[in-house]
C-alpha cells in the first residue's frame, strides 16, 4: 500500500515559528496532536487522507 501521498505535512509553530521541532505526539482516528519541543505549544492538524467529522465533500 502507497501511503507517502497521505504523510502529514507538519507546519510551523504558530507561536515561536519554528518548523524544526514539531513532534506528533498522539494520534486519533482524525486528529494528530502536534506538539513543539522548543516552546511546548500543543495544536491538532487534521490527519491526511481521511475524511473529517462535519464535513461533506
């Protein structure tokens, strides 16, 4: 199974900007947890590939 084209892309963090030292640390069904290890601040990233609740499309 090719699953590079569902990678999460992980973007920079909204407080400190860095884009270096972002580390999922959970996952769900739908959500990953992204937290950065330089100033600590936690934000959910929808997970690639899979539908989201709420949503049609």
């Amino acid at each position: 199974m090719e699953r590079r084209s569902q990678r999460a892309v992980l973007h920079a963090c909204e407080e400190c900007a860095t884009d270096r030292h972002m580390r999922v640390v959970l996952r769900t069904a739908y959500v990953l947890y992204v937290r950065c290890a330089r100033c600590a601040n936690l934000r959910t990233e929808p997970k690639p590939g899979v539908r989201q609740l709420g949503f049609e499309g």
